[in-house]
C-alpha cells in the first residue's frame, strides 16, 4: 500500500492546522485537524481491509484469435469477478499490452464491483510487427473513495497470439520451386495401380497404412513406402533473424520483418508446387525445427513464425549456423538460406556454406535487400557473393 499525492496534502494539512490550533488557542481549528486526522485514519483503515480481498477478485482474459496476419487488429477481454462478500468501491484494472503491439482503445477501466458481480474491459490492438506477442499481465488497484491511498498488484495471465509475416518475394518463390516440384497426383498411377517408388523412414504424420508393419515385425524399423503417385520433393527453409534486425531499418519495415516476410513468401512457394517444407529458426541460443509444412498441415507454419519474437530472437547468426552440425538432419532434395547481408557478415564462410550444403541436393540462397540500402550492404555482398557462387549455390536477391 502506498501514499497518493492527495493523501500526502491531506496530511500534511491536518498536521500544520493542527500546530497553528495550539498557537492561536482555536477549538474550531483543533475540531477541524482531528476531524482530517480522522477521515485520513478511516481512509488507510478500510484499505487495508480491502486490500485483502485481491485474492478473492477473479481475473480472465481472452483474445478473440491466436493466428492473425502482421497489421491486423484483434479484440482482448478481461473480465474481472469480484468472488468476495463485501463490496469493492473503487477498482482499476490495467491490462499489460506488448511491445511492439499498439492498444487502439486505453487498456483500462475504473469500476465499482458488488459481491458477486462482473465487470469487463473490451479494447482492441494492432499487431503491426510479425511475430509472437504475449499478453502475460494484468495489474489490479484498489483504492479508497477519497483516493488517498492505493494498493497495487498484479496477476500473471499469459495469453498468446502469433502475427503471421505477410508473403513476399513470391517470384523468388517461384523461381525457386519451379526448378523441384513436388508431385501429389491422387487416384491411379501406371497399370492402374499404385506402383511402389521407393521405402522410406517413417515420418511424423504419415499414413499409418502406409506403413511396411511385416518388416516393422521382422526387425523393429518403421518403413513407409512412397507410391508413383504420391511423391513429394523435400526442402529445407533456414531462416536467419538474429536480434539486432528488428533495430535496423523503421518499423514495420525493420529488417527482420523484411526477412520473415520473404521465408513465408519462399515457403509458400514451395509448398503450393507440392513440396513439404521442414523449416528451421533460430530463437535467442538454440534453432528450432518445424518439420511437415505442407498442404495438408498448413497449421504447422503457426508454429514455426511461433518462435519468432518481435526485439527478441537469436542472438546472432553464428549460433543458427554452428548449431547446424548438431542437429540430426537428413539431406534433402532441396536447401533454402533466407538471410540479410547483415547475416551474412556475421557468418564465417567456412562454417555456413559446409553445414547449409550437406542439406540439399540444391541449394540457393534467398538475400532481403531492403529499398534504401547502403553502400555497405553491396560491399558485404562483393564480398560474399564470389564466395557462394564458387560453391555452386543459386542466388536469388529479393526487395
């Protein structure tokens, strides 16, 4: 419990009215002192009482979605129960709203609650950034009528909504997915059967009656066979954000946003000529793997900007590229590097291009140069370019 301005005058003028009915001998001055003396008493008495109460006073949140594309507005709820028997006056509920959201209507609301009653603050927000926003507290303030004293505190409710990067690049996409497209032809293939391709690991996802279970008997591996008219070209899409591009550039065009943009924009590509996509993603020390993308599990492209965090993320393009080697990943048709020239002055040559090349058959090399770039961003790529063109990647440079 703390002190408000008012409750501070108030004070300090029942205290001075006080002194000053001694020396001029007045009852009516004394009466009027202890009179203040005693409504500033009162006032700190039925506070703390109440203050007690915080734990009786029920607290939920809800946001009307989770998934929304980057400068979209969503609705959040709070509802606050007051579970107690006694009557709270004077209320304050203020709802945390994150960085870089942008609260359209003021997250707060003043109320009088009744045992048993409910009151609810409605406000909308803007979601200008891609990204994962956490909505993680509400701040409660009690306060007595007269507003001399307030008690504060505080409710972790996390709430979570993921802001999906608008596509871009999608000629890059195009580029990129015309040269391995995948195949999904339902219905009968040669013969007018199903003609075995090829066997394969079991993946997560995969049609369990696709499954080899004789051999799955015989030696305990689980095998999955690929049929003529079902075959899928397989990609990797590596995302680089490190931190310091969400300060690069002027919101929401930092260049971060630019780079998350143009993976979404690379990823749907991919996955519209019928390839499935396993996407990795650096987040502050560790990279983090969303396997499956596809037509069928395009839900699984939620989980993968879910790791994306506005001013936050990896802390430098080194830990995605090193940690690389410890992931036990499997070679696949295809490699995508979507980075900044800003990554790539970060990277070593010699680490990045070995660990990015035994993923893919293909690989390419998807570069985010931003409208206004610098002088310094084309020297970074003199540099680097010779490097990646000699060990025969593809280079697709995106605006």
């Amino acid at each position: 419990m703390r002190i408000t301005l008012a409750g501070v005058i108030l004070a300090i003028s029942s205290i001075l009215i006080l002194i000053y009915s001694f020396h001029a001998r007045s009852l009516l001055l004394l009466a009027l002192s202890m009179m203040i003396l005693m409504i500033f008493l009162k006032s700190y008495s039925d506070l703390s009482r109440l203050s007690r109460l915080i734990r009786s006073i029920e607290i939920r949140r809800e946001v009307d979605r989770r998934y929304v594309e980057e400068g979209d507005e969503i609705l959040v709820s709070v509802e606050v129960i007051n579970r107690s028997r006694e009557n709270v006056g004077r209320l304050e509920i203020e709802d945390l709203v994150p960085e870089p959201a942008k609260a359209m209507e003021e997250p707060l609301i003043g109320v009088s609650l009744p045992p048993g009653y409910i009151a609810r603050l409605r406000y909308r927000v803007k979601l200008p950034s891609p990204g994962r926003y956490e909505f993680e507290r509400v701040f409660i303030r009690l306060k007595d009528p007269l507003g001399l004293f307030t008690h504060e505190g505080s409710v972790d409710l996390v709430s979570m909504v993921v802001a999906l990067p608008k596509p871009l690049g999608s000629m890059e996409a195009v580029s990129i997915a015309s040269r391995n497209p995948g195949i999904w032809i339902k219905g009968l293939s040669l013969g007018g059967l199903y003609d075995l391709y090829s066997v394969r690991d079991y993946r997560y996802g995969d049609d369990a009656r696709k499954i080899l279970w004789k051999i799955f008997a015989r030696r305990g591996e689980l095998l999955v066979r690929e049929d003529l008219g079902e075959v899928r070209s397989r990609s990797y899409v590596i995302i680089d954000i490190p931190r310091e591009l969400w300060y690069i550039g002027k919101p929401p065009n930092t260049l971060a946003e630019g780079v998350a943009r143009l993976s979404r924009g690379v990823i749907e590509g991919l996955v519209k000529s019928y390839s499935v996509v396993d996407a990795i993603i650096c987040e502050e020390t560790a990279s983090r793997i969303v396997s499956g993308i596809s037509r069928s599990y395009r839900e699984k492209i939620y989980s993968l900007y879910l790791n994306l965090k506005p001013y936050r993320g990896c802390e430098s393009s080194w830990i995605l590229y090193n940690s690389l080697k410890y992931l036990d990943l499997v070679r696949r048709d295809m490699a995508i590097l979507v980075t900044t020239p800003i990554g790539l002055a970060q990277t070593d040559p010699e680490l990045m291009i070995p660990e990015v090349s035994r993923l893919g058959r293909n690989v390419y090399i998807a570069i985010y140069m931003p409208e206004d770039y610098s002088k310094e961003y084309m020297e970074i790529l003199s540099v680097a370019l010779p490097i990646i063109e000699d060990s025969g990647w593809g280079i697709l440079v995106a605006k």
